[in-house]
C-alpha cells in the first residue's frame, strides 16, 4: 500500500479553524512536524484541504 509522508511546513495561526483543526486531526503539532499515514481516500481529501500548508511526499511501503 502506498504511503503518504506529510510534513507542515506553515503555521496555522490565523487559519479556518476547520483547517486549523484539519491539520491537528492528521497528527501535526507545529511546522517542521512531519507524520506518516497510509494513502486512503479520507486521509488524501483532508490533504487536499490543507495542501497549502502542508509538504506532501507519495512512496511506496517496502516489506
């Protein structure tokens, strides 16, 4: 499955809320944080609503 390393690279003051909460709810605490999540459909739409705070990097999973 594909993994999706996202990394914030601005900060949400002064942000929507539903952003500011968008970009709590993915696991990133403050700029620089990076976190990774497996590419699901739900995961994919909250960093499209966010994807201009955010750096977002598309791999492979090796076993």
């Amino acid at each position: 499955m594909n993994k999706l390393n996202v990394t914030l690279v601005k900060s949400t003051s002064g942000r929507v809320p539903t952003h500011r909460r968008t970009v709590r709810a993915l696991g990133l605490r403050r700029v620089g944080h990076t976190v990774v999540h497996n590419a699901t459909d739900p995961i994919k739409g909250m960093v499209k609503q966010v994807s201009y705070l955010l750096k977002v990097v598309e791999f492979d999973e090796v076993k």
